[in-house]
C-alpha cells in the first residue's frame, strides 16, 4: 500500500500571501484609531485646561476684589465720620497698603467727594482732589441704608489717562442711617494681568463679564472691547457658566468667539459678585496638534509599505541565496547536541536545515548565560556591599558636620537648619514652639581665671547639665558658638517654657561648677524665653524675642529666667 506523500509547504509563498494583510491592514486601522483617540484625547485635555484656567482666573479675581473690598468696609467702619480730621490720612495709608487702587475718596450721603487720595505711580507721592464736587464714576451717591458694599463698577475715568478702571466702594452706616462712603478706583489691568499673562501664554484667551453683560475685559484675540455689550453669545456664555467652586471640564463650541471669526471652545464660572470669566481656546489649537500626527501616520502607512515590499523581496533572497552562508556560520558556533526531530519535523521546509544550527547555537548560549548570570550576581553583591559601606559613611559624614565636638549638641549649622523645620512644622501643624536662649554668666572670665582647657571642661558638664532638665525626647539643644547655647522646645508653651527655664537654671547651679570670678562661686546661666507668635513670619523674629528676653536677664542681675 503506497503511503500519501507528507505535507509540505514554502515559507515563501505563505509570507507572499499573509504579509501584506498582516502588516498593512492593521497599520492602517490602528492609524485611524490612535489618530481619533489621540484627537479625542486632545480635546478632552483642552476642556480641563479651560477648566482649570477659568477656575483659577475666578478664584483669583474674586480673592483679589475681596481683600480690597474689605479693606474699604474696615476703613469704613472704623471711620468716624466723612469729615473726620484722620480721614486723610487713612487714606493714604489704604492706597500706600493696595497698590492696586490708583485713587480713594470720602463721600458724604449726598455723594459729594469731601476728600481725595490719588497714588501717581512714576512718583509715588499723593495728591489731594478737590472737595465738594461729584465722583466721577456713575454710581455715585448710591449704597444701600442696610449691608455691605455695591457692587464693582467698571467704567472709563479721563481723570486717570483713560484707563479702564473698577469701582469698588463701602458705606458708612451709623446708627442705621447713610453717613457717606469710602470709593476706590481700580484698574482693570490690575486686576487680571497676571492671569492673562499666564493664559495667553498657553495660547488661551480671556473674558470678563459683568452683570450687565458688558465685557469688562478681553485680550486681544476676542472680539470685545471694554465695556463692549457681549450681546447673545455673552448670554450663551453666561448661561452656561458653572457656579464656582464647581469644577467642570466641558467646554462648548461657538462661532463668532475670536476676531477672526474662528470658532474656539469656551468654559465659564460665575464669580460670588455675579460677573462671569470665560476662557477660550481657538479651535486651531486642536487643528494643529492633529495635523502633525495625521502626517507621521500617512508616512508610517507608507514606510510600512515599502518595508512589507523589500521584506517579500529580501526574503527571497535570503532564502535562495544566503541559506547556506547563514547555517554555515551558525555551525560555527554550536559546540555540539541535537534539535528534537519532531520539532524539526513542524519547522518549513525551507528553515529545517537551518532549526539544527540554531539548536546547537542555544545550547551553548544557554550554558554561557548561565555562566554570565552568576558572574553578575556575584558582581552586584560585591557592589552593593560597598554602596553601603559608602552610603553609611556618607550618613556619619553628614551628622558629624552638623554636631559641635566638644559638647555632643548641635553647632551652628544644625542650629540653622533645625530652626528652620521646627519652626515651619509648627506653623503647618498649629503646635506651640519655644525657644530658649541661654548664656552662661560671666564665662570670659572663667576662661581667663582657669585656662581654655579648663572652660572646655565646664562646657561639656555645663551641655550635660542642661540636658538633664530636659524631659522630652524632641527636646533639642544647640550650640551657635561660644558660650551661648539655645534649647527647642516643640509642643511647649510660653509657661511650660518658663517652667522648663527655671528648671536648667537649678541644674547648673547644681552641677556646681566652680567659678571663682563669679560673684555667685559657682557657675550659672542666664536665659531668654520666646515661643512662636502668629504673626511671625520665620525662625528668625521668635530667636531674636528670646535673645531680648536673656539682655533683660542679664541686666536683672543674671542667673535668672525672663520673657
């Protein structure tokens, strides 16, 4: 019975046939695909740029209208009244204290300027306005008997170059009835020029609405100017505008948004006084980020292309012509054992004299990967032995240079760096810090009676004294120089400071250290005691309050506690 002859098939002919599905079909689909996730994916990051940028610029804005309406109703409230003689003056400290605010005036209830402050910018002096004429702007007279301020009023003032500029004003109520109000003017550009600045240069535009719908500001590549009616795309706008406080990462589409006509994608918040920011995009933006994707796909598809067809033709080749050379130098290399025979029986007819080369060829790079993998291990373990070794040296280097020698505590650079993170701990977390300051009395002359060998001495049981009345483990003791030694005191108050004060004064004197050139025969110490205030600013304000507490120790008669 003749046996059916075995299969065989060309590895040539089958490349010939699935290459061009396998290669160019799914380039060209995932193209396609990546062009579109990548487009949507553009748009999405735009819309949360809009987001952010339109939540920013409100918060910002409405921060900033705050802190300079409060200033006014506090100057109101605190005024007596309209024609007070301080009047003046409180003015000019209000314009000196907001440098935003290019004029302020006191109006009587009729809304009569009575006084007027002007700031000049290029001379910062200031300039009295004429009493008994009519503010300017076209709210005047105007406030309300019950609550706080009106509403910011833009407007133009020829009085101030021309300038775009913002009223803000607040009333003097007394007694319930309307005694007169304090105004100020603002320019706009003020108000908005350091976040147009920061959004134009991410290629956004700005819009600010007020409650009227006119367009209180607007960079260059919107169509609006100032005090321009938005008109229905502004009410598109600010229907659309979210409360703020409330992030939302949708923009829409609109015409007509730029001065060119292009359309662009916009997201607005309502800011607390009622005005609407807007942020835009052109939609070029997105446009021409596809662009450049849409080319290097066309050119991959058709890099693809050319390579499926030298691959085909290389193939070829390779297979006709260089076979032999090739399991020539592959039998070069292999040192000796056998590809299973049924795994070359799977193999093309074309590869099967070749599977037996690379057989060899494994083996052998097999056991010389073994061979390699255990010369890299024990290579890293040598390795990592000496990172160790150099990273604890290090470790000692770096605590050495910020302890002092000859008392064990901390010198001066340690002094520095752990004032710092103390004192910026405490602030972050709202716990109290104190400090000690303290100066042994009289130690020039012990080191003049006895000899520097001798006060070295008596500084190291003088630490060692300290730190016996010190209870806690975060205590820290530091030695700036000399005889002066200061003392941390994290989650201690002014009181338990002064306790903890008293307490190293009575273990000094208990140490009893002879000191023949003191008036007491013994040494002592005199101490200052501060603790972080809220209005400090850094280390630096509570160390030199503690350093005033230890002069007044001093001159009290030393060896003593004061704050």
């Amino acid at each position: 019975m003749t046996s059916a002859p075995a299969f065989r098939w060309s590895l040539r002919r089958e490349l010939s046939r699935v290459l061009v599905l396998a290669a160019l079909v799914p380039v060209l689909v995932f193209s396609v695909a990546l062009l579109w996730n990548e487009w949507r994916r553009d748009r999405d990051e735009l819309m949360v740029r809009l987001a952010v940028g339109a939540q920013g610029s409100q918060s910002t804005f409405d921060d900033f209208l705050e802190a300079h309406q409060s200033s006014l109703r506090l100057l109101a409230g605190n005024l007596e009244s309209p024609r007070s003689p301080t009047a003046g003056r409180d003015l000019s400290r209000l314009l000196q204290a907001y440098p935003a605010f290019v004029r302020a005036v006191v109006t009587d209830e009729r809304g009569m300027i009575i006084l007027s402050r002007r700031l000049r910018e290029e001379a910062g002096s200031e300039e009295q306005g004429a009493a008994g004429s009519e503010a300017e702007d076209p709210d005047v007279g105007w406030f309300p008997v019950e609550g706080g301020a009106t509403p910011p009023a833009p407007y133009r003032a020829s009085l101030h170059g021309d300038q775009a500029l913002i009223t803000l004003a607040a009333p003097m109520i007394r007694g319930g009835q309307d005694r007169g109000a304090i105004r100020g003017w603002m320019p706009v550009e003020r108000l908005v020029r350091q976040r147009v600045d920061n959004l134009r240069q991410r290629g956004l535009e700005l819009l600010l609405i007020d409650g009227d719908g006119r367009a209180v500001h607007a960079t260059p590549g919107l169509r609006w100017s100032y005090l321009e009616a938005v008109g229905p795309l502004g009410t598109v706008i600010r229907d659309a505008a979210v409360p703020s406080g409330r992030f939302a990462a949708k923009g829409r589409s609109l015409r007509g948004l730029l001065r060119d006509g292009d359309e662009g994608y916009v997201n607005a918040v309502r800011m607390r006084n009622g005005w609407v920011v807007a942020v835009v995009a052109p939609e070029q933006r997105l446009r021409a980020s596809v662009l450049p994707r849409l080319g290097f796909l066309l050119g991959l598809v058709v890099v693809t292309s050319l390579g499926v067809s030298f691959a085909l033709w290389r193939m070829r080749q390779l297979l006709f012509s260089s076979m032999g050379n090739l399991l020539a130098s592959l039998h070069g290399y292999a040192l000796g054992g056998m590809l299973d025979p049924r795994q070359l029986a799977r193999m093309p007819e074309e590869l099967q004299p070749l599977a037996e080369g690379i057989g060899d060829l494994a083996a052998r790079m097999n056991t010389a990967f073994l061979d390699l993998r255990l010369v890299l291990e024990e290579r890293e373990h040598v390795i990592a032995e000496r990172t160790e070794s150099l990273r604890q040296a290090v470790s000692d280097l770096d605590r050495l240079s910020r302890t002092d020698a000859l008392t064990g505590s901390l010198n001066y650079r340690g002094f520095l760096e752990v004032a710092d993170t103390l004192w910026q701990k405490a602030r972050d977390t709202d716990r109290p810090l104190s400090v000690l300051a303290l100066d042994i009395d009289h130690f020039k002359r012990y080191n003049d009676h006895y000899g520097h060998a001798e006060g070295d001495g008596a500084l190291r049981r003088f630490a060692g004294a300290v730190r016996s009345a010190l209870l806690h483990a975060d205590d820290v003791l530091a030695r700036p120089g000399g005889e002066e030694f200061i003392v941390f005191l994290p989650g201690s108050t002014q009181e338990q400071a002064m306790r903890v004060g008293q307490r190293v004064c009575e273990r000094v004197r208990g140490a009893d250290i002879v000191h023949a050139a003191s008036s007491e025969g013994r040494m002592t110490v005199s101490i200052g005691v501060a603790s972080v205030l809220p209005g400090d600013e850094d280390a630096e304000q509570m160390l030199r309050r503690a350093d005033a507490a230890l002069y007044r120790a001093k001159a009290a008669g030393r060896n003593r506690v004061s704050d």
